[in-house]
C-alpha cells in the first residue's frame, strides 16, 4: 500500500472538516481571486481548460489559494493527485511515490485511451525540501511521468534548485485583498451545502470585512475566524446566532478598531501619520502608528513609508534620516513583532524630529518635467568617453576638464546639454545639514563663475 495514496478529485468535504477546507472552489468560476492567472482567455486557464500542463510552480503568500488551484488542476484534468508535505516526507517516500508513478505512467500508454495515466505531485511548501530531496523528482519531471506542482512563499530563485525551476513554468499568486475574502467569508455564511448556511447565523457586511481585514489576505485565517465565531455564538430564544462587535472582539482577543487596509480608513490614517511626521509632532506620529499597528496593519508596509518620508520630507537636512528607517526596517525583519515594533516607533519619532526639507523632493519633481518637456538632446562631447581613436578623432572627450587636476576640484565646465545649460534646480534650504549644503553650493557657483570669467 502507498505511503501516499492519490487523493480522488471528486471527494466531498465533510462536515467535520474545517471551514476552510470545506468552502475550496470546485470550478474556476468559483474562484474570487488571480484574474491576472484565471480570467477567461488567460493562459493558465486555457492550459487546465484544454487538459495540456506542464509542471509549474505557484509563489505567493499565506492563503491565497496555492493549494485550492493546484487541486482544481487535478479535479478538471484526468490526473491522479498526490500531495506531499515537505516537512514530513524524506527522500525514500518520495522515491516510491515516483516509481509508483513511473509505473502507473507506462501502465496507462498500454490502454485504452482516456484512462488516467498522469499523476500529479503537489508539493506544499517545497522551499523546506533540501537540495537532495528535490534532485529526487527530477528524472521523473524530465521523463513525463509526473506532472509537478509545487508551492512556496519564499522567492524560487532563491529556494528551489536550479534544474528543477529551469523545467517548471512559475506562477506568481496575488495577496487577497480584503473585499475578495469579504466575499468568500460571505459566501461560506449562506452555503448550506458546504459553508454555515444551516447554522441560522448572521453577521453584518461591515464585521465580515473586519474580518477579512485581520486576516492580512489570508483566507484561510479568515475562515478560521469565521467558524470559531460560529462556534461561540449564542443562540437567542428564536435559534438565531449573531456575530457581533463583542463576540469579535472576544474571539480576536483585541480591541476592534474601525480599519480596513484597502478603504478610505486606511489612507486616513496613513495620511495622519505621514503628516504628524511632517509637521514634527512625535506624539502624533506615534499614536497614528500605534492605531494602524493594533488594527492589523502590516509592519512592512509601515517602514516602507517610512523610508519615503525620509526621503520625501526629510532629505539632506538629515541624511541619516534614510538609513535610521532602513535599519528599522531590518530590526522589524530580524526580531518579528510585538518586539520589532519598538524599531519602527523609534524610527517614527526620528523623523517627527529631525529637520525638514523637501528640496531634493521638489528639484526631483522639477527635472522629471523638464526631463518629459524639452527634446532629448544628445550628451555634450566633452562628457562622453573614448575608448577607441575613431571616437577621439570625432571629438569625444575633448575639452574634458578633469576637476582633480584643479585646486578647489571644481571647473566652469558645464554637464548638462546645452539646451539646458544654466538650469538650475536643486535649492537647499536652511534646515539642518542641508544648511551646510546650501553654503557649499553658493561656494561651488563662486568658483565656477571666477573660473568662467578667467577664460
């Protein structure tokens, strides 16, 4: 008997399964989700459609439908399907799940046509497979007698083995955002078949999206939060079992705060953290980062906006401004939360408090619309090398100032195009380090004036 039995693709979940389990799609059009992979027409779609697969492997993250697509392949293609896990499975097990296949895959040429032959090996997690365990499936990827599906979190340039992504087309799966796991959550409240249906539950839109919204673009977590709030509803004396703000709360254990990642409360309250940084109040800035923190916010996408104030509003009236919040960043990426919040929230208050200046934000914006404005005129010959005598011949390079061979390291000679030339667009200002700047600049536009009027 195998190790690993194929799994049948027409199984019905029963009643003791989980939720999530339970509610996986059965046809592509029950997808909520990957248009860019599934749309009709798209070539995913029209592989699984015209039962024509190679192997492949799906990258995204936590609950965004890996497995349930590998499953719907082998559902709707005559494939046999074995899911392995690549924490339990070592080298021996997978070796005969192959030879298991080999043999399976000659059996099935030697009947008639339309008797299942292909066996389809899902790989749950293949980034945990070591090197050794994933050389095992190869002959057989190369041989056709298996058609492998793996699936990572992790980028596969880095996880999985060379030969065997070099054979495997990958399939990069979005995050689910909140309003789509909205409507799986809503879907499993009314599926009598298969989801909560028959429970006489109910909950509101606006607690099923507080749902999706912890959830991070898990649905998985989502449903979990869902059946556990099914399973500590009340009934009152009509049967009727609700899911409220309480109830939420209880389950979550964490205070409800009104949020959602991908509506108009998100960006509220983004924008009142970014403008309390700008308008240098620490104290602000802290509880807007503490508010998006306790409502599910990802810490990531808090230190990558973070980076950008740095940039943005800060500048060079305080370099290290940039590299205070890149190094929280890897703080938050090295401890995890709730101990690398304590990086962030540094960071944030360093940038309530260091010096403001958007001058290398606003000259930036200034050359981008010269950049789209003016003709693209080609770059002056004194700039341009000459490595070969033909090019020295034509003038490049010639009346190249080189600034080393003068004293104060600075010529009048001009870089920019000549349809540009004395264009101006970077103003330092008086703020911080930025104020040394400016003074070093004025110092560089003397020298280059004395030395033009020299010549």
């Amino acid at each position: 008997m195998s190790l690993f039995p194929t799994l049948p693709v027409d199984d019905s979940p029963s009643a003791n399964q989980p939720l999530a389990e339970r509610m996986r799609p059965r046809t592509l059009d029950e997808v909520i989700g990957q248009e860019n992979l599934l749309a009709p027409g798209k070539p995913l779609r029209v592989q699984i459609e015209s039962d024509n697969l190679g192997s492949m492997l799906f990258w995204g993250p936590p609950g965004c439908g890996k497995t349930t697509l590998a499953r719907l392949i082998a559902r709707l293609t005559k494939s046999e399907f074995i899911s392995f896990s690549a924490v339990l499975s070592g080298i021996k097990e997978i070796k005969e799940v192959m030879a298991d296949a080999e043999r399976k895959f000659h059996s099935a040429r030697r009947t008639p046509s339309g008797e299942r032959g292909r066996t389809i090996v899902f790989v749950d997690e293949v980034h945990r497979f070591n090197k050794s365990q994933q050389d095992a499936f190869l002959p057989y990827v190369e041989a056709g007698h298996i058609t492998f599906i793996g699936a990572t979190t992790e980028n596969p340039s880095f996880e999985v083995i060379s030969p065997l992504l070099s054979r495997t087309k990958v399939y990069i799966l979005d995050p689910l955002t909140t309003p789509q796991i909205a409507q799986l959550l809503h879907r499993a409240l009314v599926d009598k078949e298969h989801g909560l249906g028959d429970e006489n539950l109910s909950a509101t839109d606006e607690i099923l999206f507080r749902i999706a919204s912890f959830a991070n673009g898990d649905a998985r977590s989502a449903y979990n939060t869902l059946e556990l709030c099914a399973r500590s509803a009340k009934p009152d004396s009509s049967g009727s079992k609700v899911i409220d703000d309480k109830l939420l709360a209880d389950v979550l254990q964490k205070k409800l705060l009104r949020y959602d990642k991908s509506g108009e409360e998100h960006f509220n309250l983004i924008s009142a953290l970014h403008k309390s940084v700008r308008n240098s109040d620490p104290d602000a800035a802290l509880y807007w980062f503490a508010r998006m923190l306790e409502s599910g916010e990802d810490p990531l996408y808090l230190a990558r906006r973070m980076v950008r104030m740095a940039s943005e509003d800060i500048g060079l009236a305080e370099p290290g401004a940039l590299a205070v919040t890149l190094a929280a960043r890897d703080a938050f990426d090295f401890l995890g939360a709730p101990e690398g919040n304590l990086a962030l929230a540094q960071a944030v208050v360093y940038l309530s408090l260091a010096p403001k200046s958007n001058a290398v934000y606003t000259a930036y914006g200034s050359v981008l619309e010269d950049v789209h404005k003016t003709e693209a005129d080609p770059v002056p010959l004194h700039l341009r090398n000459a490595p070969t005598n033909l090019m020295k011949n034509i003038g490049y390079g010639a009346g190249y100032k080189y600034a080393h061979n003068f004293d104060e390291k600075v010529t009048d000679m001009s870089c920019l195009p000549e349809n540009l030339a004395g264009r101006s667009w970077y103003k330092p200002t008086d703020q911080g380090f930025e104020q040394r700047l400016r003074a070093r600049l004025d110092e560089i536009r003397k020298l280059k004036s004395r030395g033009a009027s020299n010549a």
